[in-house]
C-alpha cells in the first residue's frame, strides 16, 4: 500500500511492511526528550515504575529550558530534580547553563546534530514537532508517556492521515517560513490538522532555509497537527553535514520519501509569492492579518527569539533590520537567542552589538518569556509584538495582555515604530 | 459505570494555557493545580466546581502545550468527565494516560447548556441531560485505550509489559 513519508517512518520504527491512517502501532524510538517542566513528574512516574535505568542514556534527552536560569525557589526545585535524575542515569544529553551544547530543546536537537533524517523523536513539549523539517518524524507527548517511554524505549502511536502542502515560487522581500506557517494556520484553522501529519512537498521548499523549515515544523501543532515534515534534499544533507560529520559519513541515518500515489486526506497548493508578512492577532494563532493592516496597534513590548524563532538566522535578520536605528521610547526589546551557540554566533558575527546599540537587552537563552515564565512578563493591558507561537489568553503574563504573533522583520520593524509595522516603513 | 453531575459550560479551543496558566507550572501537585484551573477565563471556576462535576466544550478542547498538569488539574478539581466535540491530540493521549474521563460527542454540545444536570455511561457511551431530558450517543473508546484503562493507566499498562 502507498504511504506518505510519515507513514513510511512509523511502519519501519514498527517493524512493519506497511501501514495505514488509523492503525494502532507500538514503535521503537530514536530519542526521548523532556524538558524542565514536563520531566520532574516523569521521573515521579519513573521511580512509581520502579524502574532502575533509562532504556539508552544516549537517547534519552533532558534540557532544562523553561524556567531557567532558576526563575524561583519552585523552578530551582524542580531544575534541582532533574539535574539529580540525569546525574543518577548518567544521561549524554544533559548539559548545564552556559555550556556550549545548552539552549531551548528545539534549537539544539538540531543543531547540536542529535536528530538526524528518519529519526523518531518524542518530546514531553508540544513543539517537538520541529524536527520534521530534517525529515525525521518527531511529536509532541505528556509526562506519563515520557517516563513509560524512558523505561521502554517504545511507545504507540495511531497512526496519521496527511495533508499535502505543495509549495512553489519564491518569498517577497522579507517574507519568512513564520509567515508561510500562519498563513497556512489562519487558513486551515487552529484545528485544520487535528491529529494529521501536514506533509510539505514541491519546488517552493528550495525558498526556505534549514532554519526557515524548523519554524515552520515547529507550528504544525499549532494548527493541530500530530507532526510536520519536509522531503531531505540537498539542504537537509549539507545542514547534517555540518551538525555531526561523524554520523554523517558513518550514514547513519536512513532518507525516507512519500510514495507518489500516496494518499492525503487533502492538497494544498501555495505559491510563496502570495505569502504577505503575517502576524496573527490575539487570542488564537488563526486570527492572521497582513501585518501592513494592522499598522494602528501600538505596542509596549517586543520579543525575538525561542523555539520558533531563535536560530542565527533569526538573530542575524533582526541585527540587520536594527542596525544603526533606535528602539521606540515606549518600547522594551528582548532579544533571546536559541541556543549558546547561537548566541556566541552572533557575538562573533557583530550582531549582538548591533542589537545592542539600537536599544535591546540581550537574554540568556531561555524558553521564558514566552509562556509568561519570566525575563519579559507582561502587565494588565500592555501588548507584546512577538516571534514566539502562542497569543492564547495569559500566554505572556496578565490575562489582560496581548500577544501578537509575527515573523522576524515585523518584530524588529515594529520596535523601532513603536507599533505593528513592516521593515519597508524604516 | 456512570458519574452524573452539573455543566460547567466553555467554547471552542480551550487551550492549556488557560486551563492552567505556565506561571504555576513550577509545581506539579493536584493540590496546588487545582487552584488555579481555568481562572484565567472563569475566575470562580475552583468555588464553583464540586465532586463529580461534568465540563463541556466545543471544538479542539486542550489544544497548546503537552503539559499534562492540564488534565491533572481539571481531574484534580473534581470534574468527572470532559465532553467536547473534539480533542486537540496531546491533551487526548495525556487524559488516558492520567486516567481523566473524556468523550467526544459533537451533536450534544449545543443542546447542553451551563448549569445543566447530566449523566454519562462510560459502558454505553450514552450521555443523558437530566435536565432536559435529551439522550446522546458518543463515541464508545477504542479497544486499545479500553486495554490501558483496564490496566489503570499508561503507568499500570507499562508496569505489566515490563514484567513480561
């Protein structure tokens, strides 16, 4: 039977010919991540198990991210648990702040060449969706499927219909995958891929970069979605290259492709050069406009950075859209980038200079303010231009506070504004 | 079996951040969750609710982030079973998993209003709204999940795996 790549992952990690939308499997994985909101209750329900070791401490993950550095006595417990858990099991994976290899898991996974084409990640964080974008089938779970997964090694999985996303043309002047991704989520709805795979596929995916194709995988469970994923092509083996020559030359990593009759639940065809820069007003990241309507929203926060939005090429683009200019006098803003790396990356390249010249403050890598954890909270009525995911109620702070969603050049162009606007007005 | 209760009303695209916020994230206990389920949307939720209490939703209930504080804290604070039209995927796997009664049933969450008296049975699907009087049939759980209830969890269906 014809299969979607998603399909073709999940019936190989299954150990299975085939199999189809609907079928109940139980698949090996490659990796377990958790971070450090979602592991200290697993490592309760590990010890419940009464478990001794973790299935590979090669292949299980843990990333403190969220509220670190320590936002309070509460986060430093719960860091405290899982720095004690890791050192326990021994796990590779684990690294303190400041390190070279640490940052926000969905930055350094791929980054730090962990996660590879074919792979089969789960993550205890809804945005494990990211690695898609390499070609791996990776997605989003709780903390009980966590600790079972960190016992066994193995967990099931329905498996999902998919949906074609077939792009082609090329990006307008500052157009990015953010803005491709919520256009895609402003069309489909925030529900439009409940419990499907959004498959990519056609010439348009040469438009995006490796990073681009990350920020976009990355918000396919915002519209639902069980996971995204993009064909490997010469980007994606130039990028692995990079990230781990070792397991790179070993091929040790397996190319899986959509079989051409395979079946989707649905087609849909976009030309890049329709894609406008997008944001998606509060509260739901459907409520998408063109960023040039919206010009009439003034704003007393802006943040550039996370999961979604915090590789070098996202620090590089808001460096160039600020240098030489001032941030708004009315406005704080927060640059974060993704990962150490990235960060002495972008000292290196000057850019963190640049950023701070024009006015912003520079974080530590941290998931922060955009769960309203910290480094950026925002107060009863102020309203936040941000490169994160979320704009749900009380997502950055007050449930009185505004998170408007963008990609970022409208970010960087609406801190100098001082509202929502695009680079073309600087 | 049967739970029975009143409706706590609520709309499409209930998301984790409003069942409970990240800023209490810093502690997992059901006692501290319970708190503050649902206040950022009904701030009288946790006075209101009592024992065996029922919620219903519209579409994409539990959308947003995996943490599963989301439906430890609604189980948490005594509600008996969720009925949505639909589940977002993460939120679905985690209530199984934390043993949160869920059920999807699209054609009874017009005809449920707030405040109504109804009851569900996990064995038929069948929810009746006591106050109206009106029957629905939901989707009955599929065999597999029936197989990790029976176990008492994701925790009891892996500890017996692990034995063998």
């Amino acid at each position: 039977m014809a299969m979607t790549m998603t399909q073709k992952i999940l019936a190989d990690h299954a150990g299975l010919e085939s199999v189809a939308p609907g079928d109940l499997i139980e698949a090996r994985l490659d990796y377990v991540m958790g971070n450090d909101v979602t592991t200290p209750p697993a490592v309760k329900i590990f010890k419940e198990l009464g478990v001794k070791d973790v299935f590979d401490k090669e292949k299980v993950l843990l990333i403190q991210d969220h509220f670190t550095p320590n936002k309070d006595i509460k986060s430093a417990e719960l860091n405290k648990t899982m720095r004690c858990f890791a050192r326990e099991q021994g796990i590779t994976h684990y690294y303190e702040l400041g390190r070279r290899e640490m940052g926000i898991e969905h930055v350094i996974l791929p980054d730090n060449g962990i996660v590879f084409p074919g792979d089969l990640v789960i993550g205890a964080d809804s945005h494990t969706c990211t690695y898609g974008a390499l070609g791996a089938f990776s997605t989003g779970v709780g903390s009980t499927d966590l600790a079972c997964a960190m016992a066994r090694g193995i967990t099931w999985f329905k498996v999902p219909d998919a949906i074609k996303i077939n792009l082609k043309g090329m990006f307008k002047k500052y157009v990015t995958g953010k803005d491709l991704i919520l256009s895609i989520i402003g069309k489909i709805g925030v529900d439009g891929a409940l419990y499907k795979s959004l498959e990519f596929d056609g010439e348009g995916i040469k438009a995006l970069s490796m990073d681009g194709r990350l920020t976009v995988c990355n918000m396919a469970i915002e519209c639902g979605a069980k996971n995204g994923i993009f064909p490997v092509d010469n980007y994606t083996l130039k990028y692995i290259s990079r990230t781990n020559p070792e397991r790179f030359i070993k091929s040790g990593y397996k190319v899986y492709a959509a079989d051409e009759n395979a079946e989707y639940s649905s087609v849909l065809d976009i030309d890049l050069n329709d894609i406008d820069l997008t944001v998606a007003l509060p509260h739901l990241p459907s409520n998408t406009r063109k960023a040039s309507d919206c010009r009439d929203l003034k704003i007393d926060q802006v943040v550039i950075g996370s999961c979604t939005n915090g590789r070098l090429e996202d620090i590089g683009a808001a460096a160039t859209i600020l240098k030489g200019l001032k941030v708004h006098k009315d406005v704080r803003c927060i640059v974060i980038p993704g990962s150490q790396r990235v960060y002495r990356q972008a000292l290196e390249n000057g850019w963190l200079a640049d950023l701070d010249d024009a006015g912003c403050v520079i974080s530590t890598p941290t998931c922060g303010p955009c769960l309203g954890g910290h480094m950026g909270v925002l107060a009863k009525g102020e309203r936040c231009v941000s490169t994160t995911n979320r704009n749900f109620v009380g997502r950055m702070g007050d449930p009185g506070s505004e998170v408007i969603l963008s990609g970022v050049p409208v970010a960087a162009a609406s801190a100098v504004l001082g509202r929502v606007g695009t680079p073309d007005e600087l | 079996m049967k739970v029975s209760g009143r409706v706590f009303k609520y709309g499409d695209n209930i998301d984790t951040d409003v069942i409970i916020p990240a800023r209490y994230l810093t502690s997992a206990d059901p006692g501290h969750l319970r708190e503050h389920c649902m206040e950022d949307i009904d701030i009288s939720f946790k006075d209101r609710v009592k024992p065996g209490d029922i919620m219903v939703a519209g579409r994409n209930f539990g959308c947003g982030s995996s943490r599963e504080h989301a439906p430890v804290a609604i189980k948490a604070s005594g509600i008996s079973l969720v009925i949505a039209s639909d589940f977002a995927r993460i939120f679905y796997r985690n209530s199984i998993n934390v043993g949160l009664p869920i059920l999807e049933c699209p054609e009874a969450i017009d005809k449920i209003n707030d405040g109504d008296e109804i009851e569900a049975d996990f064995d038929t699907g069948v929810i009746t709204d006591k106050t109206t009087g009106e029957s629905f049939e939901s989707k009955p759980f599929p065999e597999f999940i029936k197989n990790i209830m029976a176990s008492g969890g994701l925790v009891g269906f892996t500890e017996s795996e692990l034995k063998n």
